[in-house]
C-alpha cells in the first residue's frame, strides 16, 4: 500500500471541544507512516505568494527571510499570520515583537532568491520606512506588523501580529506552484 493511500484509523468523535486536544498522544498522526518528499510534493500544489519578511536588528541593519505561509488571519482587528524556521530573521522578531511583510511582484523573483539564504550579489534592495519599520519600496503590497502571539508548532513558530499600516501598488504577483516561480496567466 502506498503511502498516499494508507489510511490510519479514525479516531472516535469528541465529545467535547478540548477531547480532540486530549486524545492527539494517543490518537495523533505517526510521522513516521508519512513520506515527507511525498507530503512536500502534495503541499507545492497550492499556489501561493512569495513575501520577504523584514526587521531591523540593534544596529538598524535590515534583514529579511523570503516566506510563502503568510496569511490574512481576521479583518477586524487587521491580524496576519507568518510561520518561520529557527534562524537571524526569528531571532531579531521574537527580540522586537515587530516585521514588516512584502509581497513580491513578477518582476522581483530576484529578492526571493537573495533572502531565501542565497544572497545575491547584484541584487541591492530598496528599502522604505512608511510609518515605522522599512519595507521593500516597490513590492505588490507591504504591511506593517506588530506579533500579539507566538505559537511554536514542531520546527516553525507562527507569529500572529495585528497590522498597523499598510499599503500596495498596482502590478502582478510573483506566484509559487509546484516548487516553481510562475507569472498568473490573469492579469491583475
């Protein structure tokens, strides 16, 4: 049997809200029945964004971490989500509470690459203080953040933060499917 197919057993419905949270040691997922390239290869099929991650570390040096699990979480407050890996850009936000999100046009897949841990040399970013933290300047759409809650989930943390400005310009998204770049076929 597949590891797609493999099917473990159900658990029995909860009777309460918190049983299900109660019963994950006994009933949770066995990692180990998983193929992780399998689950990799099945999770690069959702489309998403590419957004770089920014924060300003003692010394006033910009930083970033290019990101695609950005999302909106509520409207009312304004409230995103970001997961990150252990690394500089998750130390100096867990430090500050604060990072500015940039969601990246077709015409910058450049920055991807040079904060994705591959530092282009060519590649010189623009950065822009809008309100308080600095942002890339001609990014899709660019959000301050402030973190009102850390999550720490296996080997990522969600920072869920309230957004104190925001912004966008006109333009078309860098997209990311199936472990490449793409350009929408729709114009925005």
């Amino acid at each position: 049997m597949s590891a797609a197919s493999r099917r473990t057993p159900l658990r029995p419905p909860p009777t309460q809200e918190q049983d299900w949270l109660e019963s994950l040691d006994t009933f949770g997922a066995d990692p180990a029945t998983l193929d992780p390239a399998h689950f990799r290869k099945s999770v690069s099929l959702f489309a998403t964004g590419i957004v770089v991650l920014t924060c300003e570390d003692e010394e006033g040096n910009v930083h970033g971490a290019t990101v695609n699990s950005f999302t909106s979480v509520s409207l009312q407050p304004p409230t995103v989500l970001v997961s990150l890996k252990p690394g500089k850009t998750h130390r100096i936000i867990s430090r500050t509470g604060r990072y500015g999100a940039c969601i990246l046009n077709e015409a910058q897949q450049n920055f991807s690459a040079h904060f994705s841990g591959r530092p282009q040399e060519a590649v010189r970013p623009d950065f822009q203080v809008r309100d308080r933290l600095p942002t890339l300047r001609h990014c899709l759409a660019w959000f301050e953040c402030v973190v009102v809650q850390k999550v720490q989930v296996h080997d990522h943390t969600l920072f869920v933060a309230e957004v104190t400005a925001c912004g966008n310009h006109d333009g078309t998204p860098l997209m990311f499917f199936g472990s490449r770049y793409h350009r929408p076929a729709i114009a925005v």
